[in-house]
C-alpha cells in the first residue's frame, strides 16, 4: 500500500512537491493546539510560582508544539480512516496536499525538539510529561486504542488532559494535587464530549471501522454512558473547591455549569433515536457545543479566582 493509496483502494491526489505553511500549520491540529495552550497556560499561571513573561511565553509555546506534534504523528497514523470519514476527509494527508512520509518526520522532528526545548527553558519534569503526553496519545490511543475498544476515549482522554499538569510542572518543577484535579477535570469530560459528537457524526465511525460507543453499544447506551460521566464530572469539578485551592469565583462558575452539564444530559439521556434523526439530532449538537463552553469557563474561573484572590485583593489590603 502506498502513501496514497485508501483502505476503499482509492487513491488520493499525488501530494505537491512541496507542502505550504498552511498545510504544516493543519497538522499542528490548530483547534485542539487552542485548548492545550489555554489550558497549560492556566495550569501554569494558578502554579505558586512567580510568572515570569519570557520563560512563560516559550513553555507554553513549546507545549503547543509538542501538542500539534502529536496532532500530525495521528494524522500520520490515520490517514487511512480519515479519508473514508467527512469530518477528516479534508485533512492534509487524504487530500493530497502532503505525504505520510514527509507528515511522519514533520511529527518526529517536533516532537524531539519540543520536548527538548523544553527542557532546557523550564525543567525536564515538565519535559518528560510533554513527551509521556506524545507517546500516549500516538502510541496508546491511536495506534493501540483507537481501533480495537469503545473504551478508547475514556483511557485515551488522559493525553489531552495533561497540558494543565505540564504548565504547573514547567512553573513550579512538581505536580501537585492542584494540577491533578485539573487534569481530573479535562479526562472525566472528555467521554461526554466525544461521545456527544458521535451520536450525530455515527456513520462516519462505522464507515471507519472505529469502534466507537455509538457504533458497538448503540445510541441509548451512549446516551445513558453521558449520563453517568457527567454525573462523575460534576464530582470531579468541585475537588478544587474541596482541597481550597479555589475560591467563590470558581465555585460559582461550578455550580452553574455543573448544573446545566448534568441536566443536559439528563435530558439527552430521555430522547430516542427516532426524536432526534427528526429535528437532525439538534440537541445533541448543542451539547457538544455546551461541552466546549464547559470547559473553557472552568478555566477561565480558576484564573479569574487566582487574579482576584492572589493578586487584586492582597494588593488592596497592602495599599
């Protein structure tokens, strides 16, 4: 089989002899890089740390790119599948634009410098988690899980949850209970994240042969699966708040978006398939959509709580 050749024994376009900066900044995977920089840049400010602008800039910059490294080592991985899926079709690989070859030593060479770089600039704590990050989700997820168990979001959601640990690591040169619980809180909502994308992106899995939730158990045991996790999220979410290493602010945000989060799914959990093909699964798209909202602003809260309460306030008192 060849670079362009499809599990459907299509071929795709011969790939350009040499690929734009547009196609290299694709296989970064630029919406999932998003949130690992928005996440690692909290874990690293909330760290108890003084933050330091250049060296805080460059860790999160090289966490980015180890994040988008391991983007195009799975974009590598799975240009096979991608080209059968409408979601993926367009990626760089299946759509010619770069060769699997050339997308492996892109990934290689990123993945080695970033992991690197960042140990020299931060600590070789914060490095060994960046590459144990890499290697979990190329080796573990994709490779391994991705194709073999349903399981494969809720073991393989722990790669995506790890920027949080690596910015504290990188501030501070630990892991603490602090980033844990960020950690916590991004690998128990990635199932019900994904999961809600499934219920309406199913056929492109089956087509795939990828053995999602919603291809091997169904859409009601998909539902009911939401359902538990983000009962099990909202627990996760308030362990900030349990250990005080979170504020009103963040307890507030907690609450509200818990609350909505768990009845969302409640009520996702109670549609059957017949409802949902009819308004073109309508509901579940909103919850995918609430799931990315979801996240962001509990994050933007433990920000919002290490401002107020370990910035604004002391100074006033010291005013």
């Amino acid at each position: 089989m060849t670079d362009t050749t499809t599990l459907t024994g299509a071929r795709a376009p011969a790939p350009p002899a040499r690929p734009t900066l547009r196609t290299y900044v694709l296989l970064l995977k630029p919406r999932v890089m998003a949130l690992v920089v928005f996440t690692a840049a909290t874990g690293y400010i909330v760290a108890p740390a003084p933050l330091q602008l250049w060296p805080s800039l460059l860790s999160i910059l090289l966490i980015a790119l180890g994040g988008g490294a391991a983007g195009a080592l799975n974009m590598w991985w799975d240009a096979d599948i991608d080209i059968l899926m409408k979601r993926t079709r367009n990626r760089p690989i299946p759509s010619g634009r770069i060769s699997r070859q050339a997308t492996l030593n892109f990934g290689l060479a990123l993945s080695a410098f970033s992991v690197i770089a960042l140990g020299l600039v931060a600590n070789w704590l914060a490095a060994a988690l960046l590459a144990f990050t890499i290697l979990f989700y190329v080796v573990i997820y994709s490779i391994w899980l991705k194709r073999r168990t349903p399981q494969n979001i809720v073991i393989g959601g722990a790669s995506g949850a790890l920027p949080p640990m690596i910015g504290w690591a990188a501030a501070t040169g630990t892991i603490a209970p602090e980033s844990v619980f960020m950690f916590l809180l991004i690998f128990m909502w990635t199932p019900p994240h994904f999961w809600s994308l499934a219920l309406f992106m199913k056929d492109d899995y089956s087509r795939a042969g990828v053995p999602m939730l919603t291809v091997t158990h169904g859409h009601p045991a998909t539902r009911r699966q939401i359902f538990v996790y983000a009962c099990l999220l909202a627990a996760t979410a308030f362990l900030p708040v349990a250990w005080g290493s979170a504020g009103p602010v963040y307890l507030a945000a907690a609450t509200v978006l818990n609350l909505r989060f768990v009845l969302g799914a409640w009520m996702l959990m109670r549609r059957d398939d017949a409802t949902a093909k009819a308004d073109e699964f309508a509901a579940e798209k909103r919850y995918f959509r609430q799931s990315l909202s979801y996240l962001f602003l509990h994050f933007v809260a433990l920000i919002a709580d290490y401002v107020l309460w370990g910035a604004v306030l002391p100074w006033f008192a010291g005013s």
